[in-house]
C-alpha cells in the first residue's frame, strides 16, 4: 500500500510535509542539482529584508556537539534582486516557494509583505519575527507578544498570501507568543527558530563566532523542539510546522504525533544537500511498513 502523502495547510495544498527551512537551502535554485526539487513539499528562501545584507564578519558558522552555531547575520540580496534575479527561476519548479522576511521596525515589515504579495511565483509568505525592533531599543520582535502582533497585523493588513509567523524559542512562555500571533491574523505558526548559543575556541581563549553568539540547530535542539510544538499544537488552532533537529524521516513522523501538520529541515541539508527528499521518501516508507493510510492522520495523533 502506498500512502497518500499529500497534505493542505494554510490553503497550500504540498505534495508531502517535507518544507526545506530558510536560511539554509539559498533560493532554491542553488540546491536543484542535489536533488528533485518537485519530490519536495516546499522550500523557503533565504530571509528577505528591504536593502542588501552583507551579514556578519567570518568566522560565522561553528559546529558543536550534536549541531551547528551559526551567526550568518540575515545575509540576502534584497527584495529588488530577489524579484529581478531569483524570483524567475521559481516559475521553473513546480513547488510551492514560501518567501521568508523580516525587518527592523513594523513598517519594514509591512512594505516587505506589501512588496512579496505582489510576486506571483511565490505562494506564502513566512515572517521572521526574530529581529530587533529599532525604535524601541532592540528589543527582539519575536519575544514580547505585543510587539509580534504588531508585526503580524501590520503584514496581514498587506498581503491576502498565506502567512505563516515563525517564533522563537527563547521565550519564557511559547503559547503566548503563539496565541498573540494567532489572534493578529496569522495563517500558521512554524517553530522553532535556533535557540541562542556560544562556542569557546580554548586554544585561542576567544569566542569561536566572531559574532560571540549565534543560533543553535542541528539534533541537540530536538527535545526542546518537540515539546514547545506540542505546546503550541494543543493550544492553538492553527497549523504548526514543526521543525529543530530533523535528521530523518522518523523524526519528521514525530514531529507530526506532537502536533505539526508538516515540517521543516534545515541543518541535516548541511550534511547531505539531498536530506529533504531522502526524508520524505523514509516517512513514506515507514507509512506503507506500519500500514498507515494517509500522513495526515498521524498529526495530532500522539496517545
């Protein structure tokens, strides 16, 4: 028996849960020769914000035991290049793209999803709240709930797109946060964002990061993950997308249990460029062995 795979969430109906995470798989384009981008659910491009990102200066990406830190610092064409130059290669793939954005202040955000709604290659839009409100003196949108309901009502205003908010995880209370976006307009929550990290380079006695801290993915993060998807899947009712340490198809089949009507994969494509359809293929395998009908029927399904 072969399972029916597909699945509809926020109005965008995916061939499989399996969504390529931003900031980790370019525009799409740059992964095409490791794999069938079509034998994927989506994939998110890398976070877009109005002007040229440079990021942050290297060393920017260290490993750790069981993960990876990272201090890319947002680093993106722009909003200009991104339609120009790689939006044109979206028409060529028939999967969904979800452009990821963020901004330093809510109006930023709002001409971004003003800006993305009008791309017809693109099919949602994600809202990176992770970012420091300038005007109020760098505190993070995506840890007071006022502040990210601004965001996501300021965007919602813009964009008749699916919109999709993805939340941090350092939060002293992930409901909240996840509520507060809820009730401002958003289609579906994804979670969770890196959790903040430092690696020490003993022999140098320096931060191994030029950036002193960074955001911790990669396995290590999974339980953490996995218990704030749960969380937010039972107190919200909005699709989640679970995502933080998938490596395999059963971990993607656990998210799914805990709550998320699909998922996201970002550090595993650091290790084999080819994990997300290598992913989709195990949970479709690990469905037909255990005589399971649909995946969709194992969101939400944990006893």
């Amino acid at each position: 028996m072969r399972p029916d795979m597909g699945i509809e969430i926020a109005g965008m109906k995916l061939r499989n849960p399996v969504i390529a995470a931003s900031g980790t798989f370019g525009y799409g384009a740059e992964f095409a020769p490791y794999l069938d981008l079509e034998k994927i659910g989506a994939f998110a491009t890398k976070g877009l914000s109005l002007k040229p990102r440079g990021g942050n200066p290297l060393p920017r990406i260290v490993e750790t035991p069981g993960g990876m830190l990272n201090a890319i610092g947002l680093q993106n064409v722009g909003i200009d290049s991104f339609i120009a130059d790689k939006a044109p290669f979206l028409r060529t793939v028939d999967t969904p793209a979800i452009a990821n954005f963020f901004g330093n202040t809510v109006e930023e955000y709002a001409e971004m999803a003003e800006r993305l709604d009008n791309v017809a290659e693109i099919a949602a839009l994600e809202v990176n709240i992770s970012c420091p409100n300038v005007k109020e003196g760098g505190i993070l949108f995506g840890t007071d709930p006022a502040q990210a309901a601004a965001v996501v009502r300021a965007c919602r205003r813009m964009t008749g797109k699916p919109l999709i908010v993805k939340l941090s995880p350092n939060v002293t209370d992930i409901v909240r946060m996840a509520s507060a976006c809820a009730d401002a307009g958003a289609d579906a929550l994804s979670l969770i964002n890196t959790l903040t990290g430092m690696a020490i380079d003993l022999k140098l006695r320096r931060p191994a990061l030029a950036n002193i801290t960074g955001g911790l993915s990669g396995p290590a993060i999974k339980p953490v993950a996995l218990r704030m998807v749960w969380q937010v899947a039972r107190s919200v009712k909005l699709p989640v997308i679970g995502m933080g340490g998938i490596m395999s198809g059963t971990d993607a089949l656990e998210f799914m249990l805990a709550g998320a009507a699909a998922v996201q994969v970002g550090t595993a494509s650091f290790i084999n460029p080819g994990a997300l359809q290598k992913i989709a293929e195990e949970m479709e395998k690990w469905l037909s062995e255990n005589n399971v009908e649909s995946v969709r029927s194992m969101t939400g399904a944990l006893q």
